[in-house]
C-alpha cells in the first residue's frame, strides 16, 4: 500500500537535521542507549 510505504520512509529513512542528521527511528535508539 502506497501509506506504508511513506510511513516507512518517513520513520526510517528520512534523515532530519534536527535530529543530528539522523531518521526518526535512528533517533529514538540513539537517545535509549545514551539513557
């Protein structure tokens, strides 16, 4: 399904430079393993 597909995208592998340059997801682990 074509939203899934953007969802994935949007979570994993859009890189966001408010986020160190880093996908949503990338983000979220970074930050739980620095905790």
């Amino acid at each position: 399904m074509e939203s899934d597909n953007y969802i994935d995208f949007y979570n994993h592998k859009r890189i966001n430079a408010k986020l160190k340059g880093m996908s949503p997801v990338q983000y979220r682990t970074h930050i739980q393993i620095a905790a």
